[in-house]
C-alpha cells in the first residue's frame, strides 16, 4: 500500500505489527523510527493490505486537517508502559 507502513512495536515483553497511513501524511515517515508514541493496543487484530495489524498508531490533528504529530511521552517511560 503507498499509504501504510508497518511498524514493529516494542512493548517491553514482546512486539506487535502495527499498520499506520503515515506514508503520505509525514514528508519523512522513517524518521519516527527509535521514537517512543502512544499505541493502542486492547483493539482485536485487523487485516489491512493483506497484512494483519495489532494496534493503532495514536497521532494528533489528522482528522482536523492539521500536519499530524505524535502523542508522546514528556519524558523516556519503559516501552509497554499502559497509559492511565
């Protein structure tokens, strides 16, 4: 797909494959990577693409029609910290 990419999530204990359609919303989507975000994770898996999808990427402003940014983190948490 030229809109999603799949993403390898580290949850702390394990890892998740989670598609997101941030190819043709950010100018660089690799430049996310090593970056801790939010995720929701507690959605039963979905196929997309052909390819099975985990969780969801939770981003900020899309839906507005505003350059989307991620929810992150204000300081570095243990991955597969549970928001809450």
């Amino acid at each position: 797909s030229r809109k999603l990419m799949k993403l390898s999530v580290d949850l702390g204990d394990h890892l998740r494959s989670v598609l997101a359609g941030i190819r043709q919303e950010r100018a660089d989507p690799q430049a996310l990577v090593g970056q801790q975000a939010l995720f929701v994770v507690n959605l039963p898996p979905r196929k997309m693409a052909g390819e099975l999808s985990e969780g969801m990427m939770f981003d900020i402003g899309y839906a507005d029609g505003l350059e989307p940014v991620l929810a992150v983190p204000e300081a570095h948490i243990a991955n597969g910290a549970r928001a809450g």
